[in-house]
C-alpha cells in the first residue's frame, strides 16, 4: 500500500503546469545510470522540449515516436547525465513495477492544458 503525500492546498495544485505532447523523437540514453530514453516532444505553441524517461521495459523508441503523453512542463530543468530534462512525463508504476504512461483515448492539441 502506498503512503500519502504531504496534503498541499488547491493554490499549490494549481503552479503545475500539465500539458498533452506529441513524443517526436525517441532515442536510447546511453549515459544513463538506469535504463532510460532521451525524448523530443511536441507541445505545439509552447514549443519542443527534451526529456529523460525511464520507460523501457513497456516501450521502444519505435512505439514512442508519435505518441501523445501528458507532461508536467513548469519544473526547472533539470541535469541527468550529459543532458538536460526540460520536463517530466507522467505514468504510473503498475503491479510489475513498470512505468504505464498516462495518455488520452482521442487525439488532443498538442499543447493543451489539463485541468
């Protein structure tokens, strides 16, 4: 069973900034310590930003490209390895203790906000 987080309050909820991306380039992260992908992804308007994921053992590079994630974009990048983390993509960590990433059903504008 997992444990609760710190109650925040609902104007702390509302700093993160959670938005729907198009991954448009996946590639292995060799430097990593932890097996781990180096992501392109789309957010439309808000431009293209970089992120580390450790999604390989439910994902290819092949299956990531094109597909829709849901990122929180507003965390200030961050350094792992020799590359730069602009932003975090949500999934969840299912009974195998692999990540399951977070998607919509129906394609959505790349770049718009989850409330």
């Amino acid at each position: 069973m997992n444990k609760l987080k710190p109650k925040i309050t609902f104007e702390e909820f509302t700093k993160i900034d959670i938005r729907i991306g198009t991954i448009i380039k996946a590639k292995d992260f060799k430097n990593a310590h932890k097996p781990a992908y180096q992501l392109e992804i789309d957010f439309g308007g808000l431009g293209i930003k970089k992120s580390s994921a450790q999604i390989t053992d439910l994902y290819t590079t092949k299956q990531l490209t094109g597909k829709q994630v849901t990122a929180v974009i507003n965390f200030k990048p961050k350094q792992i390895a020799n590359f730069m983390s602009e932003c975090l993509i949500l999934g969840i960590v299912n009974k195998d203790n692999k990540v399951v990433l977070l998607q919509s059903k129906t394609a959505i504008k790349n770049g718009e906000q989850v409330s």
